[in-house]
C-alpha cells in the first residue's frame, strides 16, 4: 500500500545547510510532515558553525532562517547520534519512509608527496575544525612557533587559513573564534605565510572578496611577482571565454597588490603562482617545501593543464597546510563512489553502485554528498530543493517503501543503548549559555568545544 505524503516519516542526517534545506522544501509540500533531523554532534549547522570563518558573521546569519524551519510542527532535531555506530543505515530504514543523507563532505584530499606525514604537515580542514572550535579537533595542536607557513591551495578555504593566521587578534577577539585558538594565535611568531597555486591566476579558485580582504589586513603586506601575472597563451584564451568575471576581478586585485611599494610590515603574505609541491622535507618534523614551477597549456577541453618543468626551489617553511579540497566518507550500508568521493546517484537517488541508474527505494542525498565538495551556502538549497523534487515524485508514483508498525521506536532504541540525545530545545540551552559566556568577555558568543560539557549543560 502506498504512503501519502503527509503520513510520511523523513530522517535527514547531516544538520548543515542541505539538512535544513531538505526539510523546508519537505515542509512546503507537506506542512506538518515528520522530519527526524540527524546529527553526529549536539549542536546543529554543520559547516555553517564549524566552517565558516568567525571573521565573517554576516554568513552566519544564514541560521536564523534554520531556526525558522526547527519551529515548524513535526520537525525534530536528534543531535549526538552517530550514525553508523549508535545506530546503522539499516536501522534507520527500518523505521522511516525516507532516508536523506546530507552529512557532507569533511575528509580532505592528499597531496600524494614524500614527506606529507611528517609532523608540522596538516589538511586545512582540521585547522578550520580546531579555530571553530569542533570538539573532534579543539585538543589538536599547530606549531605556531614557526616563522614561516605554506598553504598549499588558493580557494576561500586557503584564504580563511591565511587571513586567521595574519590578522591582528585583537580583530579576532571579537568574534567566535574559539578561546583555545584565540589564545594560541595571540602567541603565535608566524610572520610569513606562502599561498601556493598549482596553476595562475585566472585558475584561481578563491572568490574577489575573499582575496581582496588579504591586502586589507592590518600589518600584513600581500607580496606577489608581477612575473607570474603574465598571462600564458592558454589561460588569456580561457579568461577571454568566461562568462564569469570574477578570475578578471582577481587578476585586478593581483596586479594592484604587484604594483603596491614594499612597506616593511611585519607579516608578509606572499603568493606563489604556477608551482606545485613536490615534497616536504625534514627529518623529525618538516623544515621545508620542495616546489617544481609549472608551465600552463590548453587541455584541449577549454581548460588549462599544468605540467611541471625541471626548475625547483624549497621554501624554509615549518609548518604546512593542505588546502586542495574536500571529499566525503563512506557510510557503511549506502554505496560510495570512492574515486569522486560522493555517494552516487541520480538526481539525488541514490543508485546502487557508481555508474549504475538503478535506484534504491527511500535512499536519497544532497548537498556535498551528493555533487562533491562546490558552491557556497545557498547552492545547497538548490540542490536540496531537486533532490526534494524526485523524493515527491517518488512518493506520488506510490514507490516509497512501507515500514513495520512492530519495529522499535528510534527514541527507544537509542535510550536502551544508552545514546543522550540532544533535542532542539537543549540546542537552545547550549546557545544561550555560549552567548551569556560570550557577552561576559564582549564577544558574540563563546563556544563550548568539550561533548561532555555541552551534555552536563543540558542534562542541568
């Protein structure tokens, strides 16, 4: 027998922006509608919490319109569930209609170089997690002793890293940083920070505003060779064809900052275009990066390929970070396509292997799970919006499948393998207490980094 839409039971797991998305295009077609909204942690947002940078609030102010959806009716928030381990995908299945995962992307990819797991050596993203203040990476530790930093990648992820490692904190002392970063980077002797891009500028991945908050820095002079923002044949062809202008923009900012006077400041951020790293070196920690130069040609499909030439030089860098993207993880019980890093699917259903265009009943994705780690905040909201789309078609076409009445209740089975639950309303005890903490040091909010912690807290 078929199920309607309104009698129908949705787990999301992933509470970041395509968790939150998924649920308010499954609330506008069916007010009311039962949404079980998972999360590992006990607080809720994803990325948005422990990804975007603290120097940027406005980007978070994207959370009030996900309060909004918590407060409809049927909607339940399910923090501190660790999918895979306090309950399986099986499990779940077993007890909802629908099964949306959105749990993102959050491994980061290698460089594949000798030397990339000596100490000294880190993904961005853990970096990231730590100044956020993510509990599975507060007690980390960066050696910010060191006077000279790479960062390999130029993304917005590389210029969050850069521009947290350059600017003066006591900027960032009023923001959210996390109090165990705040107090690391005050004591921090880092004084030159290298962006290393594989290939030139008009390839960079890094949106105008990011890059143009560089040169804005107190203290900080951005450093770049004017040599290196002569276009090759291949990419003056490639920034001729683009619709959009931002690598234009870039190459703007680039030239302006190459013209600039040296000023002698007492950071430099200096920008190494068309060279890649070939290995870290060092004996018990890293001392330096070896860096090939590259030459850019056209890769026959309107791009730009880069290919190394036999000049190379070493950076006395000590510390390094690996920016050059993100992928998802394997969930045990949902198929995974490992060479993209995405669960695979049509459209958002999930098909039951890569390749494949068959797909598996009640199964579906969105977000970075679903198309890869691209796009900003609110291009999840279009794809969680399609994704919802086929969900309803499914439902319409009477091809959802049916649950067991007899099977146990999730909250039963959690409380029985004794898993404390977070709810909506113990989010909102954690958020005012972070808040109360903040405003006692004239900061928005100070963030409770310690699980523990944050159950006591609710638990009071």
């Amino acid at each position: 027998m078929s199920i309607t839409l309104n009698r129908l039971r949705v787990a999301i797991v992933g509470s970041g922006p395509a968790g939150f998305y998924a649920a308010e295009a499954l609330q506008k077609a069916a007010p009311g509608i039962a949404i079980d909204l998972i999360d590992r942690l006990p607080t809720p947002f994803g990325l948005v919490r422990g990804g975007v940078a603290p120097d940027h609030p406005k980007i978070k102010s994207v959370t009030r319109i996900f309060d909004r959806i918590a407060s409809q009716p049927g909607f339940r928030f399910l923090g501190h569930v660790r999918v895979g381990q306090d309950v399986t995908v099986d499990e779940l299945r077993a007890r909802y209609h629908v099964l949306l995962l959105c749990h993102g992307a959050d491994a980061d990819r290698s460089l594949g170089i000798p030397g990339e797991t000596l100490p000294g050596s880190h993904a961005a993203t853990e970096f990231v997690a730590w100044y956020n203040g993510n509990p599975d990476h507060a007690a980390a530790h960066f050696d910010l002793t060191q006077r000279e930093v790479a960062i390999v990648g130029i993304g917005n992820v590389a210029m969050d890293v850069a521009r947290i490692l350059a600017k003066p904190t006591s900027e960032l002392a009023k923001t959210d940083l996390a109090d165990h970063a705040l107090q690391a980077l005050a004591a921090s002797q880092v004084q030159v920070i290298h962006l290393v891009a594989r290939r030139g500028p008009v390839q960079a991945a890094c949106t105008t505003p990011e890059l143009r908050e560089l040169g804005e820095l107190e203290g900080v002079e951005v450093i770049v060779d004017p040599r290196d923002l002569e276009l090759d044949p291949a990419s003056a062809a490639e920034l001729a064809a683009m619709d959009d202008r931002n690598p234009a923009k870039n190459l703007e900012v680039l030239r302006e900052w190459a013209a600039r006077p040296r000023t002698g400041a007492p950071r430099q951020m200096v920008l190494h275009f068309n060279a890649s790293p070939v290995a870290l070196t060092g004996t018990d920690r890293v001392e330096g990066m070896t860096l090939v130069h590259n030459r850019l040609e056209a890769d026959g499909r309107g791009g730009v390929r880069a290919v190394p030439t036999d000049e190379t030089r070493t950076l006395p860098v000590g510390l390094v970070f690996r920016s050059v993207g993100y992928k998802g993880r394997a969930l045990a019980g949902v198929p995974f396509d490992e060479r993209k890093g995405v669960v695979p699917n049509v459209g958002g259903r999930v098909v039951d292997a890569p390749g494949s265009e068959t797909p598996i009943p009640g199964l579906y994705v969105a977000g970075w799970i679903k198309r890869g780690p691209q796009g900003i905040i609110g291009t999840n909201k279009l794809c969680a919006t399609d994704t919802v789309t086929q969900l309803l078609a499914d439902v319409a076409a009477g091809a959802m499948p049916t649950i067991a009445d007899e099977v146990l209740p999730i909250d039963t089975l959690l409380a029985e393998r004794g898993v404390v639950v977070t709810s909506w309303a113990d989010w909102q005890r954690l958020d005012q207490a972070e808040q109360a903490r903040g405003a006692a040091a004239g900061r928005p909010r100070a963030k409770i980094t310690a699980i523990d912690e944050m159950l006591t807290i609710v638990r009071a």
